[in-house]
C-alpha cells in the first residue's frame, strides 16, 4: 500500500486528491490546521471523512519542526504539498503572512523531506499566477514569470525553491503550474463560486445582484477533480519536472457570469461601462450584476491562458471538461444546496445529480456509493 501526505485537505484540491488517493489503495495521511471549529465539509461531501485509510493531523506549515515531525509520523512515499493562503486579494492586505506561508512553508516541507528521507517525491502547487504580467501567449513551462501579488511572488519563491532542491540534492521536487480549477467545492471567496453562488440565490430566493469587480480579466479555467489526477500523475513518472496543467481556452469574468445564467435558465445583457457596467435581464430588466470596486485589485493579471502541451505528451494528462459543463455542474451544484436550504459552507448539500452525471469524472467508489445514495429514498 502506498503512502502519501497531503497538506491542506480542507481546501478544495486537498479534499478532492485525498479522495482520489483512497480510491487508488493509498494509505492518505491529510493536514489541517487547529482551529476551535474545523472545517471539514469537503471531506464530509465526498464521504471519506472517516475512512478507514485516511488519517487527519494537525500541522501549520509556518512551523518547520511541525513539517519534520509530520513526515516522520506519516513515513509517506509521496508529500503534495497543497497547503497555502490561496486567495489573491488577501495576499494584499496580508503580504507578510502570505511570504511566510505560501513562500517559506513549501521550503519547511522541503527540508523536512531532505532531513528525514531524501527518496520521498514531493509535489508543490504552483500557480498561473506566477506568469502575472503575462510574456507571451499561451503561457507554458518556458515562459518567463512576472508575478503580479504577493500571492503570485510567494508562489515563485516556492517553485524556485522545488526546482533548486531537484537540482542541488536530487530530490524528486515536481512543481505542478496549474491555472484556476473550479468545482462545486470552491471556496466562495473566488469568483467562479461566488457567481454560482449568486445566481442560484437570484433564480431561487430572489436574492440581490451579484456585485463584482473586474469583469474583463480573463482566465483559463477547468475543473478541479481533472487537475487533483494530474498532480498524481506528476509523481508517477519516471523523473521530477514542471509541468503547466490548463485547458488552453481563456474567457472574461463577463462570460463565466454569462454562461451561469444561461445554465440557471436566466438570460443577461450587458449594458454601461467600466464601474457603471451592469447585467441585466432583457425581460423585465432587473439587476443582476452591478460593479462593486472594492473587489477591484491594486494589479491585476488580465489575461491567463494555458498551454499544457508537455503534460499531454508525457503525462498522458488532457482536461475533459468544458466551461459550459463546469458552469452547469457549479450551477446546479448551489441551486441543490439552497434548494435543500443547507446554505452555509459547513454543511452543502451532496449533489448527487452533478456526480451521477459525470462519471467519469469521479472516482469509482464515489461513484458507486453517490449510486447507491441516489437510489435511496
Ligand atoms: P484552498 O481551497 O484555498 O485550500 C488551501 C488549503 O491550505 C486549506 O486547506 C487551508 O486550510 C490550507 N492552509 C492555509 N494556511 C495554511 C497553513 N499555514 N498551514 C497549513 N495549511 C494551510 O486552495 P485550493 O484551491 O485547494 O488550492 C490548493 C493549492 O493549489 C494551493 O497551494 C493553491 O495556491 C494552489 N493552486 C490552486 C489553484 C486553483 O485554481 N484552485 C491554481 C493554482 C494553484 P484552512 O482551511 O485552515 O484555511
Ligand atoms: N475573487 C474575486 N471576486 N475575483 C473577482 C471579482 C470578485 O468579486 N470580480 C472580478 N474578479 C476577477 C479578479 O480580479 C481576477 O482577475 C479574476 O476574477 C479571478 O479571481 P479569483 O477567482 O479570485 O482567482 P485568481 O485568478 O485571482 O486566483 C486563483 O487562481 C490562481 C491560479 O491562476 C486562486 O485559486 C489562486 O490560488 C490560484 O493560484
């Protein structure tokens, strides 16, 4: 039986990898951070919270003796390092925390692995957000990075450092460039989520118009169970590298919006511009989106688009999901849950539809178990 150690199962990719891992037969050690109240929902949705191969400890990653000590105690032959303050807005208000997380926590895991057993392949969660001000389009692995955040600078301080410790100690140090990858498991925080979100409460509760910030900026957006897959399939290979996992199409904020509405059944047209800009219904002409711009960021990155050509070639990995399909899945996702009045992120409802449609997508006992679910009363 393999082992493998995840940092950050609360979030949305340490949730969905641990999943995936547990149905390959792994052995899953899983981090979280100690808090009064934790928060396991995700892990609770996918059913695997109490499974009998998943063992949850505590670890911050901002503490190196926590890293070593947590790879002693999980003897893993495999260390995703997931763990990060993720949110990019954030990053500004709280540059410091975020160097010390995103930035020096991935190194404290690192020199962890190097001190207790250097033959442990270990997989850091790097991000598009490292290209920024973007050189040249479509980004991939040769592209040159201009981060554009603490959030983003971080992120290449910690990819550098899996790249420096390949080269100096022979670690096998994967850094995965992965662009945004949503899901029904999305933190609300991020704009894919808190469009879903919105326009479930405005189709289902007559809820408020969804106020945001950049409509312009353009991302490269898949579907996070694909992206968690491709992770594993970096440290299956036969040598460590850095590899860009993206879907190779870019739209607006503007269109992601657009396409939710239509997949809740609700059509938007767009009208005015820059802060005036608003999306309203051709039919009885309600507000749906209007311009917040305290959601607007002192640098933005416009454009990300993915060129993941070398993880098709050597990894055999290609994302399946389109943009469509992934705004119906999110769509349909938080219609359920307000639907089921279960509306905080403690406690989503399970949308079985969304799983039972896609199954390729979920892993085989999921699969069975939502199956099984779905036939109950
Ligand atoms: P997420 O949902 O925000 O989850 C982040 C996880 O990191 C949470 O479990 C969080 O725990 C944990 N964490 C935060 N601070 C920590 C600390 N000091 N010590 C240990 N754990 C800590 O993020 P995600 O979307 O799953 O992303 C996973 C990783 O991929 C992150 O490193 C992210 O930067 C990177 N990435 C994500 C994307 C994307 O589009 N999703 C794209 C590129 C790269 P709490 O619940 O306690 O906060
Ligand atoms: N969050 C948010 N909220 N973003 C908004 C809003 C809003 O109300 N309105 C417009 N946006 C724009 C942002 O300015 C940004 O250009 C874009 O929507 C996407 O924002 P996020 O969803 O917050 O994601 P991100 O691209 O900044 O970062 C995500 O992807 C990175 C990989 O490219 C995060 O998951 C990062 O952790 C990840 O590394």
């Amino acid at each position: 039986m393999k082992r493998a150690l995840i940092t950050g199962i609360t979030g949305q990719d340490g949730a969905y990898l641990a999943s995936l891992l547990l149905d390959k037969g792994y052995h899953v050690t899983a981090t979280h951070r100690r808090s009064s109240a934790p928060n396991f929902w995700r892990i609770e949705h996918l059913g695997i919270r109490n499974h009998p191969n998943l063992k949850l400890l505590e670890l911050d990653l901002i503490d190196l003796s926590s890293c070593i000590r947590i790879v002693q105690a999980a003897e893993p032959d495999e260390v995703y390092n997931l763990g990060a303050q993720t949110f990019v807005t954030y990053s500004f208000e709280q540059p410091l925390t975020t160097a010390q997380i995103t930035g020096l926590g991935p190194m404290h895991m690192l020199e962890a692995i190097r001190l207790v057993n250097g033959r442990i392949r270990y997989y850091q969660a790097s991000s598009a957000e490292m290209f920024g001000k973007v050189q040249a389009v479509p980004q991939s692995e040769t592209t040159p990075f201009y981060p554009r955040s603490p959030y983003g600078v971080s992120k290449l301080f910690a990819h550098w450092m899996t790249v420096n410790y390949r080269e100096s100690f022979g670690l096998f140090g994967c850094s995965g460039i992965l662009f945004n990858h949503e899901s029904p498991l999305r933190g609300l925080d991020f704009v894919t989520r808190k469009i879903t979100d919105g326009v479930a409460r405005i189709k289902l509760q007559n809820g408020p118009p969804v106020e945001l910030g950049n409509l312009g900026a353009k991302r490269d957006w898949g579907f996070a169970l694909e992206y968690v897959e491709g992770m594993w399939r970096m440290l299956q290979a036969s040598e460590p590298d850095t590899y860009v996992l993206a879907t190779n199409r870019t739209e607006t904020v503007r269109d992601f919006a657009t396409l939710s509405f239509e997949a809740a059944g609700i059509a938007v047209e767009w009208v005015g511009k820059d802060e005036n800009e608003r999306g309203i219904s051709p039919v009885d002409g309600r507000e749906l989106v209007r311009i917040n711009p305290r959601y607007y960021r002192p640098a933005e990155v416009d454009l990300l688009k993915g060129d993941s050509t070398k993880a098709r070639m050597k990894l055999g990995w290609k994302p399946k999901t389109t943009l469509e399909e992934l705004c119906t899945m999110m769509v349909r996702a938080d219609l359920a849950r307000i639907e089921r009045s279960l509306v905080t992120e403690k406690e989503p409802a399970r949308d079985l539809e969304t799983l039972v449609s896609t199954p390729h997508l979920v892993g085989a006992g999921e699969h069975e178990r939502v199956r099984v679910l779905m036939r109950q009363p």
